[in-house]
C-alpha cells in the first residue's frame, strides 16, 4: 500500500509540477525553467537518501516515514501560493479554445489530443526512444552497488562511486535549457542522441574497467545520460506538442515510460540471475541505449522535415495571398 500510495501521489506531482512550469513560461526561458526543475529534483536526490539514513537511525522507519510525509505535505502550501496565469494570458487562451472549439465542435479536448499525439511520428518516435534510456538506466541503478562490491570496492566506497553519477545526473540536467538559451538553432532531439551515445558506450566499457578513476568517469558519463535524459522528457515534449496537447501528452509519456521500467528492471534482474554476471546484462543495456540514440535521431530527422514543409506551405499561402492582393501588383 506504501508504494502504491506513494507512486501515485508522486506521478501526480511530478506531472503537474512539469505542466504548471510549462504554461508559466514562454519561449527560451520555459526551456531553462524546466531544466531547472530536473536540477532540483536531482538535488533532492543527492541528499535524500543521507536525510533517510539519518531519520532511520534516529526515529526508526515508522518515525522517518512520518517525517518525510510532513516534509511532503509542504508541497501543498507552496502550490497553494502560486498566482495564476495573469488575466491576459487567461483571456487568450480562452479566445484560442473558443475559436478551436467552433470550428471542431463535436471533438473533445482530450480525444483531439489523444489523435493529434497518435498522429504525431516525431512525438511516437520521442517515446519509444525513451523507453529504451530511462528504464535501462534505472534497471541498471537497481545492482550497480552490488556490481561494484562484486568488483572489490567496499560498501562506502561503492556508495561515494554512486553519489559521483547523481552529482554528474545533477550537473547536466541544465544541459538541454542552456543549450536552446544560448545555441538557439540546437535541436533539443541531437542534444538527448548525444548524450545517449556516451551512455551506451560507458555501459558497454564499465565491466572491463579497473582502476577506480575509471569507473567513476564512467558512471559520470553514465548520470550525464541520465540528468539529459530526464530534463528532456519536459523539455523535448514541449517542443514537440502543442501546448493545448502539453499534457496529454507528457502523461502518455510517463505512463508508457511507467510499463516499461515495470518490465526492464526484472528483466535486468533475471539476466544476470541466468548468465551469472553482469557483463552481458550490461552489453543489453549499451544495445538499447544505442536504439534510443538512433530513434532520437530520426525524431530530430522527422521534425527537420516537418518545419521544412510547413514553411513551404505557409510561403505557398503567402504568394497566393499576395498574387489576389491589389497591392502587391506592379
């Protein structure tokens, strides 16, 4: 029932948190603001499991459960004090809702995002693509402290070594914000396929490292994948849907990304269970990172041809207009 609770209360929050920043901000600075967001979720994650250990120690599971769910609770206070969209805002997007609803008056608002996303091959190659990285690396998170006490580093250096690939998770979920702030042209589906390609790699090489300097530059390659990859879940949807379909569409994301780190951990799990070791396990998640690098390429292929279509048709339009146009003849 805990994580029952728990994980439903969690995938509410999240997903409203990442909508409410959505629609607050516009343009370049909404990217950023969302990057933002991952990076503080991923502080939270640096620091929490040091809080945890301590309330466990001091008050036991029951106290430190009581003790995470008032520090919860506070959430509700800080979304009680946000301001709503200014009445500007409000006024036109209702004018957009009411012209969008005259002219489609018998489809619903979440039927029509629900066929704008089906439709939608760069939004259906976005989410298969994510479903072979964050699983893959979560389900690798599961047994990478049993991994390297397999290797012969002691619990607490284990832990120090983990601590390394939230840091660099952390460090680069900004990444995807800075990069359409200041390199503008940047497509925000190449930044992800990058990152995807030193992932697979890191992967592919951390059962063959020896030193401890290597593995860590691996796992921090590897948490750079991870911090990438989830800022670009918001980040990358926003761009890619309409801001009408913003929602619809990042909560069909996180359910699909939901069932399938729900299959890849016990698959993980049973791998190394039948092969004895982690090496294969490992050599199966560089291959699907691999997948997901070539999908977000395609994605960032088909949304290059989508603009460029739709700038020619609007440059067709525009000809059109301005040959009926009076004054536009010589």
């Amino acid at each position: 029932m805990v994580s029952i609770s728990t994980g439903i209360g969690f995938s509410a929050t999240v997903i409203s948190a990442v909508t409410s920043v959505g629609e607050y901000f516009e343009g370049k600075s909404k990217l950023l603001a969302l990057s933002f967001l991952t990076f503080g979720s991923g502080c939270g994650g640096i620091t929490m499991p040091f809080l945890l250990n301590s309330l466990v120690k001091e008050f036991g599971w029951r106290g430190c459960l009581l003790v995470i769910g008032g520090l919860m609770a506070n959430m509700t206070c800080f979304f009680a004090v946000c301001k709503p969209l200014s009445i500007q805002q409000t006024t036109k997007a209702n004018k957009l809702k009411k012209v969008d609803c005259e002219t489609k008056p018998t489809e619903q608002g979440f039927t029509k995002s629900l066929r704008s996303l089906v439709t939608n091959k760069v939004y259906i190659a976005h989410v298969v693509a994510m479903c072979c990285t964050l699983p893959v690396i979560n389900s690798s998170l599961i047994f990478i402290i049993d991994f390297l006490t397999m290797k012969g580093f002691d619990s607490k250096t284990a832990i120090l070594m983990y601590l390394y690939l939230q840091i660099g998770s952390t460090l680069c979920g900004v990444i995807p914000g800075l990069c359409k702030k200041y390199i503008p042209h940047t497509s925000v589906l190449i930044i992800p396929a990058c990152f995807t390609i030193i992932g697979s790699v890191a992967t592919a090489l951390l059962p063959h490292a020896e030193t401890y300097v290597q593995y860590v530059v691996l796992l921090v390659c590897l948490g750079m994948t991870l911090g990438v990859s989830v800022t670009t879940v918001s980040v990358t949807t926003v761009k890619i849907v309409r801001l009408q379909d913003y929602s619809a569409g990042l909560g069909v994301l996180m359910t699909m990304l939901g069932i399938s780190g729900s299959i890849s951990g016990p698959s993980a799990g049973f791998f190394v269970d039948l092969t004895g070791s982690y090496t294969k396990p490992f050599y199966g998640m560089s291959a699907g990172l691999g997948l997901a690098a070539g999908l977000f390429v395609l994605a960032a292929v088909l949304k290059r041809k989508s603009n460029n279509n739709h700038s020619d048709h609007v440059s067709d339009i525009t000809v059109v207009v301005g040959a009926d146009n009076p004054a536009f003849s010589i």
